[in-house]
C-alpha cells in the first residue's frame, strides 16, 4: 500500500477550526503516515501553527510535521520554534523559503530553504527528518529549469532527507523531474504534492501564484461546468485519482495530499484508487 501524508493549515477562526474538526476523523481513518501544517506568512503563524501542531498530536494522535519558513521571524524566534516542536515530540518538519508577504522588504536572517535546512541539522543533528519542497513545472521565481535543479540539489546536500513537490497534473512532468534529479545526485525520496479538484476559479488563483500548470484539456472542461458544482466535483475527483494511478504504477514513494482542511474531495480521490 502506497503510505499517504496529509496537509492543513492552522485555523484561525471559529469556523475554520469547526472545519478542520469535521474533517480530521474522516481524514484519520486513511491512516496518513504523517500530516504537516503550513507555515503563515509573518508573525501570526509564530501563535497559530504551534497551536495546531499541538492539537493535532495531542488530540487526534496524529504525527504531525509543522512547516518552518525562513519569513517567519529571526534566527532566535525559529529556533525557538524548533525548541516547542522538539519538547512536544515533533521529529518532522518541512523546511521552506516561503513567500514574502505584502510589505515585507526582505527574508531576514534566512535567505533561502537551504540556510534554514543547514540550521536545523547544525543545531539538531540526527534529530529532525527534514522535508523540502520540489517543483517539477519549476518555481515560478526560477531563472531556468538548470537553476531550479540547482537550487533543489542545494537543499538536499544541505541536510533534507526527502521533498514534496508543487502539485500538477501531468504525471509525464513529475517523473521527468525525478530522473533529472536521480542524474543530478539527489537520491532522497520525492513525494508527489496532489490537489483535489473542487472548484475551477479556486484552482486557478492558486496556480497562476505558485506555478503549477491547469492542463488545457481540464482548465476547458472545468470552464464547460460553468456552476455545476457536483459536475466538477466529479470530474476533479476522476480526473486526480487517474494521476494518482499513474503515479502509483510508477512507483512513487508516496502521495501527499492537499486537503485544504475538508474531507470529501481527498476521500473521493482515495475510494477510487483502493487507499480508503
């Protein structure tokens, strides 16, 4: 069975957190090797990602990994961090460069995923299991295709002991990126990011920020359902679970799912591929 891992995103209002706790016991019964827990830009996350790792762990007895990124605070305020995650038991965590917020002018005493990947393993050795992002359609901040290979290889001979990528849906995109990888040197194993499919402008403002390419094909499809939400729901729910297959039968290490703290889409994709 391929191992599953899950994303969330610390809540921060009441509706969001009676979101997140409907979903959680569906979510937990696909067994999710571990769930991670994004990162906020700037000083809110300091509080609410902590806050939700905790919760996670304590209360629902996941294996929760919480992101780190180098916009979040000083080197003193995420080594801090990295001190509350070590005493709650965390032996995980996802290391990132992370976007700067509006307003912002600089990264700090972090510049990049590796200089944050090289602390934790300087400062903590042997302790963390470090996870970095990879992008097999390339960063959008990337000079070229070469530059983005170089810039991974970095983070990986910095002390990263695995990657999961940007979501796509050109499963041809995902295993060429791992062959240029494996050519490269890096030998650590690179999980594949997946996006549900729920809602066409949702998806699309969340691609043209990060990168990630809507096939043609699918982007005329979703258009064609217009508001049928049910319809596209469907499709998403068709459409990713052929992409998982695919990436299965090639052998990934596992599947990282993007669940935007709701349950059904995620379950849907799992029922059609046998890992609910």
């Amino acid at each position: 069975m391929t191992p599953i891992s899950l994303e969330f995103f610390p809540p921060k209002t009441d509706e969001q957190r009676a979101t997140l706790e409907a979903a959680l016991p569906k979510l937990k019964a696909l067994k999710p090797e571990y769930v991670s827990c994004t990162f906020g830009a700037g000083g809110s996350t300091l509080s609410y990602t902590p806050e939700t790792v905790r919760h996670l762990r304590s209360e629902h007895g996941l294996d929760a990994a919480p992101h780190l990124s180098c916009v979040g605070g000083t080197r003193a305020e995420i080594g801090k961090l990295i001190e509350t995650y070590k005493a709650m038991g965390c032996r995980r965590i996802v290391a990132l460069r992370g976007d700067l917020p509006s307003g912002m002018a600089s990264y700090g005493e972090f510049h990049y995923a590796s200089d944050l990947v090289e602390y934790i393993r300087r400062e903590h050795d042997g302790f963390f299991h470090i996870e970095v992002a990879a992008y097999p359609e390339m960063h959008p901040q990337a000079a070229d295709a070469h530059n983005d290979l170089a810039n991974f290889k970095r983070k990986v001979d910095a002390g990263a002991n695995g990657a999961i990528t940007q979501y796509f849906y050109n499963p041809d995109a995902y295993f060429r990126f791992v062959e240029d990888a494996r050519k490269a040197g890096i030998a650590v194993p690179i999980t594949p990011g997946i996006m549900p499919i729920t809602q066409y402008s949702q998806l699309k403002r969340f691609s043209d920020m990060c990168g990630a390419e809507i096939p043609r094909w699918i982007a005329k499809r979703l258009e064609a359902f217009r508001d049928d939400a049910d319809s596209i729901r469907q499709f998403g729910a068709d459409v990713v679970a052929q992409l998982c297959e695919k990436l299965v039968a090639g052998g990934v290490p596992g599947i990282h799912f993007y669940t935007l703290n709701r349950a059904k889409a995620t379950l849907a994709i799992c029922e059609r591929i046998g890992l609910a």
